[in-house]
C-alpha cells in the first residue's frame, strides 16, 4: 500500500471508529426514509387504506338516495365512519377532527334533485386539507351530476318514447387519464417512498461534510497536519486522500438507501422504490452529488475554526438547503416562487436528477445539466477552499 | 549544522513573533532554545521545518536553504509538536503504521521501525491500546516516538514534557539523551530551565521574539552572571528610586539590580543603600543557574 492508500485507510478507519459520524450518515437518513414515506403516503398513494374518513346522515332514503350512497361508497378512498345519528353529535366530532366530513342527505332527495333544489349539505372538517376537501367536494358534485342527468334523461326519453341512455359509461370515456410514471411496463402514480428515498438519500450524502471538515479542524488544531507536511506528504495527496474515501462512504450511502427503498420499505407495508432503467444514470448523479458534498466539506474545515463551528454550520446549513431544495417539502407542491428559489439550492439539483432516474424512467443524457450544475459547484467549492487552506 | 541570519516573521495583524534572530547550532550539540510562553520559540522551529516561509532572513540546514528548497531539506528532519499530533480513535500501533506508511516507509523496515521506536519510547506494552486513553506521559512517548520513525538526522522537540508527572518527564528526558547519543542532532525547546540545564550542552535565550544570549550553559553563566541583585524590606520612593539609578542601580519590584559588579564593588553597593536607609533582605551575587539568568537578562520570571 503506497502513501496515497495508507492515507486513505486511515480515513476509513478513523471514520469506522466514528460511532457518531456512522449513526449521522446511515442510520439518521433511513429513519428519515421510512417516517417521511410512511407519513407521506396520504400525499402520494393511492392506495385505499390511506383515505378520507366521513359521517353520513341520511334518515330518509328513497330510490335515487340509495344509489348515491352506493356511488359514494363505491370510491375506494372515501371510508365512511358510522358516527350514529344525531345531527348535532356528529357536527360536533367533525369540529374535534375525528372525521374530515359531515354528508347530510336531504329526505326526498330524488325528488329535490329532480327540482333541481339542494339535496346534500356538506361539512369540512377544521384540519381537512384544502386540496382533500376540494377532491371530496368535485366527487360528490360528480356524483349528483350524474344522478341529475341520469333522472333528466329519463323525463326526456319518456316524453319521446326512446330507449337510449347516456349512462356511466359514455360519461368515463370521455376522458382518459394515464400517468406519465411507469413501472414494471405498468403506468401508475408514484408513491411515497419513490420521492422520499432521492431526497433523503441526497440530504444525508451532504451530512457527509461534517466529518469532514471536524476531522481536517482536528489535525489542524492537533497540528497533525503540520506533522504530515513535515513528513513531505503532498498537499495534493492530502487533498485526494480526503476526497476518494468520503465520495467512496458517499456511494455507499446511495446503496444502502436505495436498498431500503426495494426491500425494507415494502416490508414496512410501503410501495417498493423503482430503480428505474439506467443504471450508469444513477451512478452519474450520484457522483456529481457526492462530489459536491465532498467539496462542501472541505471549504467548511477551512471557515470554521472549531470542530463545533464545523458541526453547527454543516447542520444549519444542510437544513436550509434541504427545505429550500425540495426535501422536507416536495417542490411541485411548493408556490411559484419558491420553486424557483428552490432552484438555489445545490439538493434540488441532485434531487432533480435522481427523480429523472427513478420518476422519469431517464437515462444518463438526462441528468446532464444537473450533474454539470453540481459539478461545477464541487469545483467553486474546491478552489475557494484551496485558496483559503493557503491564506491560512 | 543549522545556520539562522537575520531571520525576522510577524504573523498578519501581530507584533514580530521573531526579529533579526542570528544563530548557529551545530548539529553535534543537544540545542537549548529556552523562553516564556510567546516568546517565538514554536515561530522559530516551524521555520525551521519548513512550515512557516522565511520573508525576511535565511535559513540554511545542512547547507540547504529551507526556503529555497523545503521538500530536500525536510527529508532528514523531524518536527514533534508540543500538541498530541496524531490521531487518538487510533491504538499506538495503528498510529505508528499509518505516520510510517505516509512517509514511505514499508514492509519489513516499518516494522523494525516500529519495534525501535517502541523500545525507546517504553509503548511495547501499549501496541494494541487506544491512543486517546494513554496518559499524559505516553501520549507524549508516543508524540515523539512517531517523531523518530524516519530516523531523523535532525530532530525538533517543542516543549515534549509539558503537563507531564516528575516520572514521566525523566524517562522522556532520558530517552532524549539516548537518542542524541545515537547521532540525533536535537533541537529541544522548553520552558523548563532545569530540563534545559540537565539535557542541552548549548543554549539559546529567546524573548518577545529576540535572541538575549546564546552559548554553552558555563560560558553564559560566567558572561553574563556578573550582578549583584538586592531584595529589599520596604518599598522605594520616587526621589530615592532617582538617586539610586543615578548611581547604575536598576530598580523594580522590591528589588535592586546592579549589573556586571566585580565582588569588589558590593561593599560600595550596600554602602549606597545604607545611605538611603533602605532595609536589606537578601543578597545575591552572580547567577547559580538558568533561571537566576533569565531573570536578570529579562527582569522577568520564566513562567510569567
């Protein structure tokens, strides 16, 4: 083994005995994983379990009212709550948040709605999330069009004596929805777990400039360093000797989280993370960001003198870069403007290529520009912290 | 042989840690650089070792100038910094293999390194044991042991025995002998001048950066011994303190120093002051060692 891999073996095994700065890169980011994309489901899923849960009030039902119930009871994510029937108990729960909704069905409702009068009064919850009571709202409202439509046809075609009805059937085909994400050959909508792993995975790959940076203070401050350039070890050899084995821990990371993905998080009772199809894309990416956090690190061991500094710094800074970049809160959600100032922060350009990876189905092509951008920021990085390392 | 000229360094925004320092140490001597805490003697062996340029002066190690070429003339150097500069998650073994490994030094000859070192710095029996849970002695076995694993022609020792126990301080001042008596040329710095005193044939005197006195213990003893020191019982007023300065006394702090009297001169001395009607404590006349010495070159206590 040369100079270069004695060097680099004893930052391996620096970091190995490194309880802290194990748990920091490892274990901090899968428990991040699997909270955020258990939690997260609700966003993301479609599955029925995660649903919205609703009282019903409906005393009196006749013919149209019992096929209304059916149809709301037919859609998979609505859960219906049997909460008894007194008005003002059940308004009540729904004020405590027990129930997102309150559907009260009006006695002669086939008739009413016929009339075209009010039949149903809806009540939200006090948390209900807007985009949910805008959703069960659009289906209800569906619901009594077609319940409307269906009675209005029938007047009609008694009056004309015809057979012939614009049914459920006409009224879907007239629109067809498909995901653009795919997996398995299968479009579907991606989960929970297909955007928490990248983030994550991202907002740990930069944690990585904690250790770095603590253990580069702590030779300054030990004078180890002063020792190694007495010893003739090349600054350059310092240099790489710092970066191979970090970017190498890096990779790692990228593995371990993504097997966490495949197999731990269906364990979990989660959606299994797609790989998506190229490989040598995700390797890419994954290079470009480790680089970048890499370099990171090595310009915080040059601003802050202490190993505390370095930590508080890393920390702060990996918090503001992970909310600004789409981590803690997915940036499609987020408004304008903030999707673009989220486009400051170096995650979002990881992030951004590892979901044209694994929610795009892309190719190495077209993570590109997203690893040129961190590219060239790991290399701002570096000089900026060789010109400093010089001055000091 | 080490020759320092006119050697001058001021770190950014401070005053000069080291201003026209002209010495020469031959490279037979165990080399004394003795001063207080700021004195510049880290200043001076960082230069030495290449890690701090010179802007002003020369420095020329075994007729390399380290300036001009600092990569040639580390090669036969070594620096122990007064800090613990190794790694303590690391067991001494590990520690040991790793400072060899960077310096090139492989296979069979590390280990016969190793196994030197070792025995000479007493951390056979602490191979296998984390750095960090060593004691203060043997962290500083181990400091200077990692310091000898090139063999070095010239080896540069900052303050090695500094927060250490009597019995830990002796072995290390011990193993210094041993290894300047196998041809090691050493350079120790201290701010213990009776480590200084037992270990170093030659001495240099530093102080805010300036070289006082340099030579053998005797010669500087002899040299620059010659005054007589006063401990008085009452303090000096003004017009007293005038008079007595008039006469070449120098005064401070409830003592009076008269330099280079001859034995003749301290009844004229005392005869002064018995004018004054100055109560007399203490009288002292040349210097018994180092810190006798360094008090009267600098009218200050070593360990202010």
């Amino acid at each position: 083994m040369g100079r270069l891999g004695t060097f680099i073996g004893k930052e391996l095994l620096l970091l190995r005995r490194d309880m802290h700065g194990l748990a920091l890169l490892f274990a901090m980011p899968v428990v991040f994983i699997v909270i955020m994309s258990l939690a997260l489901q609700n966003q993301f899923s479609s599955d029925s379990s995660v649903g919205v849960d609703y009282y019903l009030l409906a005393p009196e039902q006749d013919e149209v009212a019992v096929e209304f119930l059916r149809r709301l009871e037919e859609i998979d994510n609505f859960h219906r709550l049997p909460g008894g029937a007194d008005r003002q108990l059940l308004l009540q729960s729904v004020a405590r948040d027990d129930a997102s909704f309150l559907v009260i069905v009006a006695p002669e409702f086939g008739e009413r709605l016929a009339e075209g009068l009010q039949v149903i009064d809806l009540y939200a919850s006090p948390g209900a999330e807007p985009a949910r009571v805008l959703m069960f709202e659009s289906r209800l409202r569906d619901i009594l069009g077609r319940l409307y439509l269906m009675i209005a046809q029938q007047i009609m075609l008694d009056e004309l004596g015809e057979s012939s009805l614009i049914g459920d059937e006409e009224l879907d085909r007239l629109l067809h929805f498909q995901s653009l994400y795919a997996e398995g050959g299968e479009r579907k909508t991606p989960s929970a777990v297909q955007q928490n792993v990248p983030a994550w995975l991202l907002f740990a790959m930069f944690f990585i400039a904690t250790p770095i940076s603590t253990a580069m203070i702590h030779e300054r401050s030990q004078r180890t360093m002063d020792r190694l350039v007495t010893m003739d070890f090349p600054p350059w050899m310092m240099l790489l000797g710092k970066m191979l084995p970090y970017t190498l821990i890096n990779l790692l990371q990228v593995v371990l989280m993504l097997l966490v993905g495949v197999y731990l998080m269906p364990l979990l009772g989660a959606d299994r993370l797609s790989l998506g199809h190229s490989p040598a894309g995700l390797l890419v990416i994954s290079l470009a960001a480790s680089l970048a956090a890499v370099c990171y690190g090595l310009l915080v061991a040059q601003i802050a003198n202490t190993t505390e500094q370095a930590t508080i710094f890393t920390g702060v800074c990996n918090i503001i870069m992970a909310a600004l970049g789409g981590v803690m809160v997915p940036s499609f959600i987020m408004p304008p403007l903030m999707q673009q100032l989220s486009q400051l922060s170096p995650m979002a350009w990881g992030l951004d290529g590892f979901l044209e990876i694994l929610l795009r189905n892309g190719g190495v092509r077209d993570v590109v520009p997203q690893a040129s951008a961190l590219l060239v920021f790991a290399m701002a990085l570096l000089a900026l912290s060789v010109l400093l390392g010089r001055r000091r | 042989m080490i020759e320092i000229v006119q050697l001058s360094y001021s770190y950014p925004g401070s005053q000069p840690a080291l201003e026209d320092v002209s010495l020469c140490i031959d490279g037979c001597n165990l080399f004394g650089l003795l001063g207080p805490n700021g004195a510049g003697k880290t200043t001076l062996l960082s230069i030495l070792s290449g890690l701090l340029p010179a802007p002003a002066g020369t420095v020329i190690i075994d007729g390399i100038d380290i300036g001009r070429s600092p990569s040639e003339a580390r090669r036969s150097l070594s620096l122990v910094p007064q800090e613990y500069a190794f790694y303590p998650t690391l067991t001494v073994e590990e520690n040991l293999r790793v400072f060899a490994g960077i310096q090139g030094i492989r296979g069979a000859t590390r280990q016969q390194r190793i196994k030197e070192v070792c025995e000479l710095g007493g951390l056979e029996q602490r191979l296998g044991q984390r750095s960090e849970t060593l004691s203060g002695g043997l962290k500083r076995r181990l400091n200077i042991a990692i310091g000898l694993l090139n063999r070095p022609g010239l080896l540069f020792l900052d303050e090695p025995t500094v927060g250490i126990d009597p019995q830990s301080r002796r072995f290390i001042l011990e193993a210094i002998k041993r290894i300047h008596q196998q041809g090691t040329a050493v350079v120790y710095t201290s701010h213990y001048m009776e480590e200084v005193e037992y270990l170093c044939d030659h001495i240099a005197i530093l102080d805010q950066g300036r070289l006082l006195v340099e030579g053998s213990l005797q010669y500087l003893l002899q040299q620059h011994g010659s005054a007589l020191t006063v401990d008085l019982g009452a303090d000096l007023s003004a017009s007293q303190i005038g008079r007595l300065e008039q006469q070449g006394f120098e005064c401070s702090q409830g003592k009076i120093i008269q330099r280079a009297v001859d034995s003749a001169d301290i009844h004229r001395c005392l005869a002064s002051l018995q004018q004054e009607c100055v109560p007399v404590v203490a009288i002292h006349y040349g210097s018994r060692n180092l810190e006798d010495l360094f008090l009267l070159l600098t009218r200050r206590s070593l360990r202010d």
